[in-house]
C-alpha cells in the first residue's frame, strides 16, 4: 500500500523568504512535456530509464568494475558590461568554486561538505570538468560570459522569467551532445527563482541548468563571498541531479513518486534543516540530508545507491548526456606558435550622453610569448580603428587594454573588435579573433518641460518608494511609502529644464517589485506630449532611469522623423519593417543574434521588401539594423 499523509505536519517548515522558489524544474518540464511527450515525466522515459539499469546491471557484472563518467562542463556568465566580479558578471573563482562543490558532491568526497556516513549514502561517481575547447575548435578557460544588454531577466512572473531565458538560451548554447550547459544570469523581477533543469530528453537548444548568480558557488571559497542559506552552491547541486534524471524526493507526496526505492516517501518539500521529521505514515524519517530536497545548503549531504543508479542509467540511456566517453572537450588542443585571441572585458555607457568607454582582453593562447597584435574596432561595422598593442604574455595569460571614450548616436547600436598580426604573423587559429557587442544609447528628451509618473501600486505599497534626482544628486522629488490593499493610481509631475541629467529610481523593500505576485502594479514615465520614457514593474529591489533633457544627442533626422519599429513582435514567422512615413525607404538592412553574428542581409528597393521572413532563424534574440545613407539603427526582436 502507498504511504498516507500525516495529518501533523507541524514540524515542517515554511520558506523563509516569501520570495525565493528553491526549484522551478517542475514548472518548466511541464511545459516541455507537452511537445516532447518521451521525456522525462513521461511512461515512455521510465520505460526506457528501466530498460537502461538492467542493461548496466548486466554490463557491471561482466567488467566486475564500474566507470566514473567526467562531464564536459561550459558556464555562460550572462551580465550587462559589469567588470568581471561585479554583479551578474560573476568572477572566475565564483565558478570554479561551484565547479568543486559538483565535484565533493557527486563523489562524496572525504573531508568536505559532500561526505556522509548514511548507510544507502553514495559516491555517485560522477566528475565534472570546465571544458578547454570549444565548440569551433579553439581553447577555452570553460568560462564563456555573454553581455546580453540588458540588466539581467525582469520577469513578471515566473512562467515570464523561463520564457526569457528560453530566449536567451539558443544564441548562447554550445552543442548540448558535447557539453553540459550551465547559465548564470540575474532573475530581477521578483520571481525568486533559485534554479532550475531541463530533464532528460527534452529539445537541445534549451538543455542545461540555469540559477540565479546569487545561488552559484560557494561561500566557502575564500575568494568568494555569498549570504544566506542557500550559499554553498547546493542549487546547482540539485539542479543537476534533475539534469542527470532525478525527481524530487517528494514527488507525488507520500505516493513516493521519485521511482527511487530507497529515499522515504515525503509529504512535501522540507525547509531550514528541520531534523526528525516524519511526514509519511510507515515511510521512515525524512531524508532532509538528500540533494534533491528543498532544505538548506548546510544540511544537505546524501545521493542514494538508487539514486546512482538512475543517474547512471541517463548516463548511458539518455540523448545529451556526455561524458568523456563521448566527448573530448576537456582535453587541450595542440599547440600552435601564435594565437591570439580578443574578448570585450567591460563597455560602460557614460549616463545622459552619447559616449561610452570599452575595454577589452587580449588572451595569448599561442605557445610563443605574445608580444605585439593590432586590434581593430568600429561601431556598425564602419570607421574601422586600430589600436597597436604592445607587452609581454605568455601562453593563457591576458592583459585588459583600455580604449578611448567613444561616440555613437541614439539607438542600438553593435560593437566590433578584431585582433591580427600576433607577434607580426598570421594568426594560426581565427576562431577567437573577433567579438561583438550589441548597446543602446537613450534618446534624449529636450523639448519636454514636463515628466509624468503614472504608477499604480501592487497589494503592499507600503514597501514601495521612489525618487527624482537632479545630475548633482539633489533629491527633486518623492514619494511612497504607500498604504497596503490600497491601489489607486498616483500621478506626479516633476517639472524639468534643457541640460540636465535627472535619475528617476524606484524601490520594493521586499525586493519583488510590483508586477505580478502581490497585485498587478506598473509605472510609467512620459514627457509632455505622451512619448514613453520608460514603465515596468517587474523590478527586483529598484530600477533606474536616466533621462536626459540635453539637445546634443545629434540622432539622424531620418530615424526620427520615420519612426522605425518592428512588428509584431515576438515573432514566428514574419516581422514587419514599419515607417511613420511609408514612401522614404531605408537603403537595406542587416540581422544580427545576439552574439553579433550577422545572419541576414538585404537592399531594400521597394515596400515589400519591408516584411521580412524570419521562419528560418533559430529562436531567440536577434537585431535588425535598418541602414540609411549611412546612418543606421538596431531594434531587438524575439524569435519564437
């Protein structure tokens, strides 16, 4: 018979944090499940996954051992230009620590956090290695940080929060048969998403495991720095485990659905480290130690005998699951004399104006000292510059090189850079020598005397504010706290003059913004004659806004005057170039992904020639730059 629910839960714990979703797997696979009825959630997937654990059973008799599987590993650290420490832009030593608490875990390593002395407690035996190539066939550190252009994911929900990423996921993954896929990216709307996994047999353009950058590493690395209880990288932990097909282990309530036999049904997920608890009639103890519950960091210890055997099944049975059995990657490439390599460090837009300031890093990845390279740069692929680079870098070693302050005009925008001639020579691999930047430059709003703020509150206005502040941080306007159940609009006024740099920042003390858990809330910023600034709501802590009242900006009069946009977007399979002023066509236009890979292009000679089919793209983020006479601007699009 199947265990019954214990009517006394009272030992069971409530989240701390309102706010924090420990685990969103279980959302998101349900999604998939619909269109991919063979994955894992379905009676097809268990049938295979049986089938799987007595084909090894058989196979380990006959070698009288069993095999460590090492998976290829690639972190995409997604930020927004921040250097590298800072914010989403997660430091080296940040992965790397996550990276070894993986490694303690799944083999139940002696003398660390991942070591346990529970009788059914396994070395899952299962390593994990940052990858040295990529996938085009050049070195890699692992460690691949994609600029996004945007200040992380501003979900309004969470079902939002996994369709961005899914957005994002294609223009970054690397082949999912060769590598195991990890994001780190800042979940900012409130959504509170720890984590999540794609489980096996799913799509591959999406496979992997994302967390949030807050939740990724260890705090027991000295060179790395977490708070909370969820700080010593047992979320990716978990969310691996759900990669390598494990359920929860209160899957389906004390109906103990997690198809492993020895982890005691559980009623619901466990939180804190609440010992002794019991929640399941005749199903034992909890296991609040086991990885795939929802306790915190600290109390978790344990992958089951069984629990290896399912993960070892997926292993051998499951599409997308390497190893080093099956990919190289995490072996070194052969040497080559000279090999230069060029990434963007960090590209700072300089508020209010049309200037912004890159860096950049040479990486030596040839066996001879780097000691010379000329590295070109443009903006749009026009006005090529060169900078000639000098020093002293032998192999692996790079050195950040910082530009001049550079201009553009307002509107998005595509950074190039290119490295040649390392040490005067061709360059034996051409794989790294190019990276781009997708950025975009506000407009300013100079003729407007007026700024409007329109904002509806959610259920709890008592944890909003916000604050309008002149260039010289002198506080101008505010408001908020507000009354709790009380959503009325607020409408203010901050009266403005030409010249001026003011910051527009609102706040949630709660950190979950006002759009969409607590209440439907939303704010928007216009100008005098209803032009939208900026709106939202789905904001973490705060959001801000710099608007410029300054008349220099310099914008083609032909981007203006015609309106450019895109519709309807997201799109499937056409998206439409649309003009305010039909009959003045732009000269052509170009489409970019979000890497900055061009992937289109077309002269425009006549109206049709406006609809553009995108039926062939991958989905995700791309870029359509519509050229005039020279001139130019990019408008993002989503690709469903």
């Amino acid at each position: 018979m199947l265990a019954q629910e214990k009517s006394n839960l009272n030992s069971q714990q409530k989240p701390k944090n309102k706010n924090l979703v420990r685990c969103a797997s279980d959302e998101y696979n349900a999604e998939l499940l619909k269109n991919n009825p063979k994955m894992m959630g379905s009676k097809a997937y268990e049938d295979l996954i049986k089938r799987q654990i007595e084909i090894n059973k058989t196979s380990i008799n006959r070698s009288q051992g069993a095999v460590v599987y090492t998976i290829p590993v690639v972190v995409h650290v997604l930020h927004n230009g921040e250097p590298i420490g800072v914010g989403p832009n997660i430091s080296d030593a940040q992965v790397l620590s996550q990276i070894q608490v993986l490694n303690e875990d799944y083999r139940r390593m002696v003398g660390t956090r991942g070591f346990n002395t529970n009788p059914v407690g396994a070395d899952v035996e299962i390593e994990f290695c940052l990858a040295k190539q990529t996938p085009n066939g050049c070195p890699t550190t692992g460690i691949d940080r994609v600029n996004i252009g945007q200040n992380g994911i501003n979900e309004t929900s969470l079902p939002n929060a996994l369709t961005q990423m899914d957005a994002l996921k294609p223009s970054s993954i690397w082949d999912a048969s060769r590598y195991m896929n990890m994001w780190s990216v800042a979940f900012n709307g409130g959504s509170g998403i720890l984590g999540y996994a794609q489980f096996p047999g799913g799509v591959a353009n999406t496979d992997g495991v994302v967390s949030d950058y807050r939740y990724f590493g260890s705090n027991d690395d000295p060179n790395v720095t977490l708070t909370g209880t969820f700080n010593l990288g047992r979320t990716m932990t978990h969310e691996v485990g759900h990669y390598l097909g494990l359920f929860h282990t209160f899957q389906d309530g004390c109906s103990d659905g997690d198809f492993v036999a020895d982890t005691p049904a559980v009623a619901t997920p466990n939180y804190g480290c609440p010992a002794g608890t019991d929640s399941c009639v005749s199903a034992g103890l909890d296991m609040i130690e086991n990885y795939m519950e929802y306790t915190d960091d600290s109390c978790m210890n344990v992958f089951t005998n069984d629990q290896k055997t399912r993960i070892i099944a997926t292993m051998t049975g499951a599409a997308n699951r390497p190893s080093s059995l099956t990919s190289n990657v995490c072996n070194a490439l052969a040497s080559v004399n000279d090999d230069g390599s060029i990434d963007i460090e960090q590209f700072s837009l300089i508020e209010c104006t049309v200037n912004f300031t890159p860096s950049l890093r040479i990486t030596n990845w040839g066996t001879v000292t780097l000691t010379s390279a000329t590295v070109a740069y443009d903006v749009d692929g026009s006005g090529s510059t060169n900078y000639n680079w000098t020093g002293s870098l032998n192999y692996g070693e790079s050195e950040i090189i910082n530009l001049p302050t550079l201009s553009s005009s307002s509107g998005n925008h595509v950074f190039n850079v290119l490295i040649s001639n390392p040490n005067g020579n061709t360059d034996l691999r051409n794989c790294n020598d190019s990276a781009s930047l997708n950025f975009a430059i506000d407009p300013s709003y100079d003729s407007t005397g007026q700024i409007n703020l329109t904002l509806t509150p959610d259920d709890f206005g008592s944890e909003i504010t916000w604050e309008f502040r002149a260039s010289s941080n002198a506080l101008l306007y505010s408001g908020g706290p507000y009354t709790n159940g009380d959503t009325t609009v607020i409408n203010q006024v901050f009266n403005v003059v030409p010249n001026e740099c003011y910051t527009f920042t609102i706040f949630d003390s709660q950190g979950d913004g006002i759009c969409c858990g607590f209440g439907n809330g939303s704010y928007e910023l216009t100008t005098d004659n209803g032009a939208v600034i900026a709106s939202g709501g789905g904001y973490g802590t705060s959001e801000v806004t710099n608007i410029s009242t300054a008349s220099t900006l310099g914008v083609s009069d032909y981007f203006v005057n015609n309106g450019v946009s895109l519709y309807p977007n997201p799109t499937s399979e056409i998206i439409n170039i649309k003009l305010a002023r039909g009959n003045d066509l732009p000269d052509s236009y170009k489409i970019y992904n979000i890497l900055g890979q061009l992937v289109a292009v077309r002269e425009i000679s006549n109206q049709l020639q406006l609809k553009v089919d995108v039926s062939s793209l991958s989905k995700g983020v791309y870029f359509v730059k519509v050229i005039k006479e020279g001139a130019s601007t990019s408008i993002p699009f989503i690709k469903n």
